[in-house]
C-alpha cells in the first residue's frame, strides 16, 4: 500500500531556523496539508555558542549565533522532522564529530559527511560539502590532528573527499528516490534555462562558457545514481532542470533554492510517493550500513602531503550476506532502543543534555559524540577519521542544559544533570554566553588594550573609495575618553597598531578574474580586504574566493 510524503526543500538555511518553520507552518495553513519532512540544503550553521566561531568560515562580521542553539538546548523542538546536509559555513567541530550522521537536536538530523536514509520507506541521500580539487583525494584529517593551522583546515574540512563519493556511487543505480547536496552537480545549468541564469547571476558567465559550474565529485554522483529528485542551494537563487541521461533512463528533477531572506525563492513543497503507510520514522539503510563497512579500510587520518588510500579500480558493491549481516547489527541495536516493530531500524531518538564538550588547545576541529561511538560499536568498526568520547570529557560550563524551560524538560526528562548535587543550578544560557569582541569599550577595561585585541579578532570588511578616509580616522574617535583610563599619555597610542591599509579601494572581482591572478595580485586585492596575506596561491585564491563571494 503506496502512501504520499510531504516535503519540504529549503535552500541555505544559516541559521534562520524560525523563520523557516514559520515558512512551513504558513504552507501547511495555506495548502491545508500536514509536512512530513523538511530538507535543508546545507549552510545549517549549527552553531551552539561563541566558541564555535573557531571552527566556522565565514569573516568575524557575519559571526552569530541565530536561531539554532534554541532548538540544540532544548527552549524549542523543531516542529517537523529536519533532516540537512553540510555546506561551507558550518561549525566544522560539530559536524565533524557526527562524521556518520546524527542528531544535532531533537528532530533534527545531519546526513553527516555522506550519508543515506530511509524515511517512511522513501530512500533520501546526501552529500555534504563543496568541491575543491586541491583537498578531494586527502584524508579526513582535520578532526584527528593534535594541531592545526586553523584558517587551512577551516576550509578543507568542508571540502568533498573522493571516498565519500565513491561510498555513494555504491548504492548503484536507480535505487535512490533523492539526493540532497549542497554544491551543484556540475553542468546540470545546461538542461535548465542557462541564458536567464545567466541573466540572473552575470559572474556565473564564465563557468557556464567553460562547463566549470559546480561540482566534478556530485556531477560524478548524478550520473552514477540518477535519482529521479536531486535538491542542492550554495549559488543562492532558484534554478530547476531535467537531466536527461544517455542511455535513455528516466530524468532527474533538478531544484536548486535561494537562502532564507524575505522575497527570496528559499522553499518549496513536493509530494512524492513512499511505498508505506503508517507513522513517517528516520530508519538506517541497511545497503548504506554494509557499504560503511566494506568500504572502512579506505579511510584515513594522516594530514598532508600524505593521500588518501587508493580507491580499488575493481570493488564490489556489498552482497546480499553483507546487507543482512549489517541489518542484523543494527535491528539488534535499535530494538535495545525501543524501535517500534513497524520501523525495526528506526535511528535511535536524542537522549542526554547537550553535548559540547571543551575546547581543545590546538585543534579548535577535535571533538568527539557519543552518538558516532555508538554507531561504530553496532558496526564493529574503530575510530579513524573520529576521535572517541574519554570519561574525562563533559560539556563545558557556558553550554550545560537549560534548567527552566518546559520543552528541555520533555526532550531530556530521563537524564540528570551534568552539575554537582552541591553545585547551584546553572544560570540561562544568555547570561553565561562570553560578549561579542563590540563590547570591549565598557568602563572597567581601559581603551589602549582594546584595539590590538580587535584587530586580531575581528577583520575589517572590504572598504571603498568613498569610505577609505573615514575608515581611516574612525578609530582616533576614541581619544578624548583616554584620560578616564588612568594611563600615561605617552603609551596612548594615536591610531591603532595594527591598522589594514584601509587607503587602497577594494573594487568588485569576478570569480575568473580571481583565478587568473598572480600570487602578488592576490596579496594586494586581500590586503585591500583587510585580509590575511600569508600561505601558497591556492590558499590566497580560496581566502579571496570566500570572501566576494560573501
């Protein structure tokens, strides 16, 4: 007995988690129908608290938190079932400590950095990530390393690996119902309307012109899968296609989606078919549990310059022993969890508080979860691109539970708080949260410090012409307040120490004109941008490539 699904596609979410379960609860009450699902195509930010920051990509201005540590402590359930994958403004430490996948909230789920799950029987797979040729036959490193140079391994943490790709391709041909990714497949722009793409993103001309558009890794996935719906965002606007195939086979609905802003196309509903009725529940695939398996020993840790093991020219895709084996594992471990007899693989609900476990020293990217350790144990499988959750890791102090609120009360009634008995209850959130950098003008902190603690914080943005003067004087501003401070007037400096040459204007580049550039070239356009001018080509390309494309 066939049933219906009602989905919801969402293109960058960024955090803007209200507004976009409002968007849902608006189509619900305008369509009169009830959605089942709602799919995030990446750029979630699931970012819990300041400390996050580290493990971010994005310029210290576009820095905040948003709506989804509501949702991650508890104050709010997300209404619908929210399944997303990752993009390339994400709190790397977070995700990557869910390498397999995992709740990030109730009701929330990440599809990790490769993933596929059944929901209501309909078969949804997802590749998190942008592409980028310099990383893509690496390791996972970055989650391992005991130190980092942190504005590399930001970035290449997001970047698709060739393994993950080719533990995709394994589930073969028309066996998936949709794939969800965040980059483009590449050339897909050419079964859809090109010219008005173009028309509408002018700095795409040239990757349209040089089939150079998206992703070569999920442009590899399209054609090994042809799913019959793949939903991506990154590019934000909308854009939809039929990709059509060689060999004649059914075509592929293509959907790309803007990000949540007003009067902006960030979502859209569709209604696909399940092959049963009943509650919709998340379930593990067991095809996709075999494949974690066969395919365990191509994964590595080691950093640079050492590669990834060799993807075998010849590998088999798991056989009908190997499903069953791995069905088994997991029915056994899912019935442990109370899985109901409809939904014998139904992905184990959030238990515990909120896990945020302490910074570590040298690798903001090192965090371990005890839903990866879990999975592993159910599989037989060790640590290799993750790190395991040691007795002596708790959350740190600003990020314990909320202790007043009725909805962290339901979702983590059956467990203790992480606190001493003797310890008083902890304080909201918001007030154990540390101040943003803006603050550092308070009375209690004389001014002289304050600027060189900005300037190794927080990056100017780009100036112009216009503004390049009073940019510069800005930060005299300050001077008559001084003598408040009680310091000597000799050791007050009259302009900040670290000042960017804020002079030169920072004129608007096209991605091409980035790519030809000479190492020098780059230097100027990145000091014009108050950004930072050290490291190879490739790494000054993708630091400027970053920042005009925010």
């Amino acid at each position: 007995m066939s049933a219906h699904l009602n989905v919801i596609v969402e293109g960058c979410c960024h955090g803007e988690l209200d507004n976009i379960y409002a968007s849902v609860a608006e189509v619900e009450r305008r369509r009169g129908v009830k959605v089942d699902l709602v799919l995030c195509c990446g750029d979630f930010q699931s970012l819990r608290a300041e400390q996050d920051y580290e493990a971010l990509a994005v310029p210290p201005k576009y820095r905040e938190l948003k709506d989804f540590r509501k949702y991650w402590s508890g104050e709010k359930v997300a209404p619908v079932l929210t399944i997303f994958v990752g993009g390339n403004h994400e709190a790397s430490n977070f995700l990557g400590s869910l390498f397999y996948g995992g709740w990030v909230a109730p009701n929330i789920y990440y599809l990790g950095a490769a993933g596929c799950v059944n929901v209501g029987g309909w078969r949804l797979a997802g590749a998190s990530g942008i592409w980028h040729k310099r990383h893509y036959q690496l390791n996972h490193y970055e989650l391992r390393a005991d130190r980092v140079d942190v504005r590399d391994s930001v970035r290449s943490a997001y970047h698709v690996r060739e393994v993950d790709v080719f533990r995709l391709a394994l589930l073969g041909e028309r066996t998936v119902d949709a794939v969800v990714s965040h980059d483009w497949p590449r050339g897909v722009e050419q079964f859809g309307d090109a010219i008005g793409l173009a028309r509408k993103k002018p700095h795409f001309r040239d990757e349209i012109a040089a089939n150079d558009l998206g992703s070569p890794a999920n442009e590899i996935l399209l054609n090994a899968l042809k799913p019959a719906h793949w939903f991506s965002a990154h590019l934000h606007c909308k854009f939809a296609a039929l990709v059509d195939f060689k060999d004649g086979k059914a075509p592929t609905r293509f959907l790309a989606l803007d990000k949540c802003l007003p009067r902006r196309d960030f979502l859209q509903l569709i209604t696909v078919e399940r092959p049963k009725a009943g509650k919709v529940e998340l379930e593990y695939d067991a095809e996709w549990l075999a494949i974690l398996v066969k395919t365990h020993a191509l994964l590595g840790f080691e950093p640079p310059p050492q590669r990834a093991p060799p993807i075998p020219e010849t590998f088999s895709r798991p056989s009908s022993s190997d499903i069953a084996s791995a069905r088994t594992k997991a029915e056994a471990y899912c019935r442990s969890t109370g899985a109901p007899e409809n939904a014998p693989l139904r992905v184990p609900p959030l238990t515990g508080p909120p896990w945020h476990p302490c910074r570590d020293r040298y690798n903001p990217l090192k965090e371990a979860n005890p839903q990866t350790d879990a999975l592993l144990k159910m599989l037989g499988l060790k640590h290799v691109v993750t790190v395991p959750v040691t007795a002596q890791m708790r959350p740190c102090p600003p990020c314990k539970p909320l202790a007043s609120t009725s909805a962290h009360a339901a979702a983590f009634a059956a467990v203790k708080p992480i606190a001493s008995p003797s310890s008083p209850p902890p304080p909201p959130r918001a007030e154990l949260v540390l101040p943003p950098p803006t603050e550092s003008s308070g009375v209690s902190t004389p001014p002289p410090p304050s600027p060189p603690k900005r300037s190794e914080l927080v990056l100017p943005p780009p100036v112009n012409t216009s503004a390049a003067a009073a940019a510069a004087a800005a930060p005299a501003a300050p001077a008559p307040a001084v003598p408040t401070a009680a310091q000597p007037a000799p050791a007050i400096p009259t302009a900040p120490p670290a000042a960017p040459p804020a002079t030169l204007a920072a004129p608007a580049l096209t991605v091409s004109e980035i790519n030809k550039m000479t190492v020098q070239k780059l230097k100027v356009a990145l000091t014009q941008r108050g950004l930072e001018t050290s490291g190879l080509k490739v790494a000054l390309k993708q630091r400027l490539l970053d920042a005009v494309a925010l």
